[in-house]
C-alpha cells in the first residue's frame, strides 16, 4: 500500500494548473504525477515527476517541471529535493515558479540542517505571495537556530506584523525563547515574550506567557512566574501553578506540591503549562534538598537545555549531601549525548565518586575513565586517573589499576598523584585524604 502525505502536507502540495499535451512517455509520467499531487499523494507524484524529467528533451522544453518534482521531494523528505529545486531556479523562466521554488528550497535545506543555505535562499530573492505567511515562519525557524537575541526578536516582529501572521508562531516560540536566552540572557528573554504576550493572537499570547513562567523559574525570578502566570489567561492550570509558586515563595513546599503535582497529568492541558509545572515542582524539590524527587520529574522534561542544567543542579546538591544512590539513580551514561562537554564531564566525575563510595569500585573507575577523557586537561584529570587506579585495585583488577597509574604518570607527570606513585603503587595519597563535598567541584560551569 502506498503510503500518503498527511492532510497538513496534502494542503501545501499544489499542482500544475492542468497536465500537459503530449504522446510520449514523459507527458504520460507527468500527467500521472499531477493525478497523483491532487489526490495528495507526493511519493508517486515524485515518481512520476522524475520518470518524465529522465526524458532529455521533455526536460529541456518543461523545466518547471523540476519544482514540481521538488516540491514533492521536501514533503516526502527526500534527499534530491534541494538539487531539484536549484535547478528549477536555474533553468526555469517563468517569474512566480521561480519564487515558489526559492520558498520549498529554503524548506529543503532546512530538512537538511543546512539552515544558512536555507537562509540564502530566502535572501537571494522575493517568495511567492501564496507563501509569505509561511515564509516568515520559516525565517524564524532558522533564525531560532542560527541567529543571535535580536534576530530572533525581529523575526518574531515579523510574523506579529502580518495579519493573522502568527498562525504557526506558538510551536516556534520555545526554540526561539531558549535561543534567546542563550545568546543574550534573561532580561532578554522576558523582554522577548512580553511582546509575545501583548501582540500575539491567543495561542501563542498563552504559550508565550507559560514559557516566561518557565524562563522565570529558570532564573529564581518568583515574580516574574506569577506575572506571567497572570497574563496565560488559564484558569485552571495558570492558577494552580501561581498558588504553587506564591506557597513556595512562602517555604511551604508541600502546599506548593499539592498544587502543582496534578498538573503533570491534567487533561487537555497545555504541553508550555506542564512544562512550566515540571519546573517549579524541580525548583521545590531541590530548595527543599530532595534529589531523587527532583530526578523523577526532571526524566520527564521535553526540553533538553533546561533538563540537562536541572540535572547537574541535582547532582551537585546530592554529592553535596553525600547522597550516593540518587546520583547512580540518575543513569549517568544514558545522558552522556546531550549533555554538553562541561557538563558532561561533571556528571562523570560525580559518577565516579558515587560508585565508589558505594563499594561499586569496577563501574567507579569506568566514570573516572571516562571522566578523564572527556575532561582531559581539566585540573580533576589526575586525580581521576588516580582514583581510576585505586578503584581497579580495589576490585582486584591490578593489572588495570597500573596501567591507569602508568598512563597517569605519562599524561600528568608533574601532577602530586604521579609524584606520589612509584611503579604504579599510589602509596602516599589515601582515597579518603580526597573525601569531602563535591558539589562544588566544578564551580558554576555552564
């Protein structure tokens, strides 16, 4: 069975006006390509496209043809959509095909990854009239990748300018907040989402309002979540979230608790609602020095940059409580690709002395090692590799705890462990001389 575009794609694939004249089997390729677009079948309208463009001569006198084909290459995510399309602009003469395929290349490239090609795109030239609200969109999309706080800002200005122009903007609005608020900071980002909040139509006027909330409580800002919270315009759910924040405000963590838990599992709310809620019940968790309790929510966050910074917040607060268990409970490793590198290398090392602390000496020394590769020339490198070797010997690996020592005394050999190791044997530092609180070990490193 032939599978078909969704409604959504189905909509955006037009089709040539009507099929084109003709007795060889190029024309009778095309045709069926166009019968095929209208029903909104794009992976046998791209069939059927290519089938007639194989045809020299029909390629020649229909380069138009060449949009089409990619046209319905991005709506099935096919790799020769931005060649096809390229060529469509390079050969075709007709003024408004020229404009449609300059939108579905920026589109391709986008797919891609290829979000200045697809920028290119859009500035070598005007789009199509039919696109403009889409294009704008677009525009934001790849400046959300790409661009810097006020290139997102004027993006977003854009698309409030144009009649019913943000139709689309309220699933855009997350990545441009968070590139917002990486590139500029949170002053920026609330700045960003006020003018969300006072120009935007209802949907994305909502979802900017609980992603300032969420913003708010990413950076201590308990006031800002309550104004925010004021301007969703949710009854239910932005109320029950303001009284949860205005009881943590009060230290009275378990009446904001009971407010905010049910909103994780409230019908048809909002997904900015419940992600606001995950933060605030984090945020309680971790004032209230309950790591496993603020583990189990974060797990559950759809957004990566805040998830990955609650996450080391947590491993800070457990290690400084000595609380081995909830920092193995964390899984270590399977974070291991989204975190970034400082990140990353902090959540080894604590690793590390979290398995070793809780005679798991064989999985302590694989943290240590890796932490080691990951925080090569960090000043905790040496004393990793150490801690490696004495988590080796401790399991009765001694080949495995000289060659950590060696490699130590190889890489760092001015470093106080290789000085205080002869032939491998780390006799003159006691693993319990390194004990202590290693929360803070690595600062506030983002």
């Amino acid at each position: 069975m032939v599978k078909r575009v969704s409604c959504v794609f189905a909509a955006l694939l037009l089709t040539p006006v009507c099929a084109l004249g003709g007795e060889s089997r190029a024309f009778e390729e095309y045709n069926r390509a166009v019968a095929a677009a209208r029903e909104g079948n794009a992976r046998k309208a791209l069939t059927g496209y290519m089938a007639a463009l194989s045809d020299a001569r029909f390629a020649s006198e229909h380069p138009e043809a060449y949009y089409w084909a990619g046209q319905a290459a991005v709506l099935c995510r096919d790799a020769r959509a931005a060649p096809l399309l390229e060529k469509a602009l390079e050969l075709c003469g007709d003024v408004e095909v020229r404009r449609r395929a300059r939108y579905w290349l920026a589109e391709a490239r986008v797919a891609g990854g290829d979000y200045s090609g697809a920028l290119a795109a859009l500035d070598g030239g005007e789009t199509a009239a039919i696109y403009w609200n889409r294009t704008l969109l677009l525009r934001l999309r790849i400046m959300s990748e790409i661009g810097g706080t006020r290139q997102v800002a004027d993006a977003v200005n854009l698309v409030l300018q144009v009649k019913d122009g943000d139709d689309g903007l309220a699933r855009l609005l997350p990545a441009a907040a968070e590139r917002i608020r990486s590139t500029g900071g949170w002053e920026d980002v609330r700045a960003f989402l006020v003018n969300v909040v006072k120009k935007a139509g209802p949907e994305s006027r909502r979802t900017a309002a609980y992603i300032g909330a969420a913003e708010a409580v990413r950076a201590g800002k308990d006031d800002a979540v309550l104004e925010f919270l004021a301007a969703a315009n949710d009854k239910s759910a932005a109320a029950a979230l303001a009284g949860a924040v205005a009881s943590m405000k009060k230290g009275d963590y378990d009446t904001a608790e009971t407010a905010a838990a049910p909103l994780l599992n409230m019908e048809n709310a909002k997904p900015a609602a419940v992600e606001t809620a995950r933060r605030v019940l984090v945020e309680l968790h971790l004032r209230k020095s309950r790591p496993d309790a603020a583990l189990a929510v974060l797990k559950e966050s759809n957004e990566p940059p805040w998830r990955n910074e609650a996450l080391i917040r947590v491993l800070r607060l457990a290690a400084g409580m000595e609380d081995w268990k909830s920092i193995i409970k964390a899984g270590g490793i399977e974070w291991l690709g989204e975190l970034s590198p400082g990140e990353a290398a902090e959540m080894l090392y604590l690793s590390g002395w979290a398995y070793m602390k809780t005679g798991m000496s064989s999985e302590g020394a694989r943290f240590f090692l890796r932490f080691a590769e990951h925080g090569s020339g960090r000043p905790e490198a040496p004393e990793a590799l150490f801690l490696a070797a004495a988590c080796f010997r401790d399991a009765g690996r001694e080949d495995a705890a000289v060659a950590a020592m060696k490699l130590l005394t190889a890489l760092y050999p001015d470093s106080v462990y290789a000085k205080a190791s002869e032939g491998g044997e780390p006799a003159a530092i006691d693993v319990n001389d390194l004990a202590g609180d290693k929360s803070g070990v690595f600062g506030n490193e983002e």
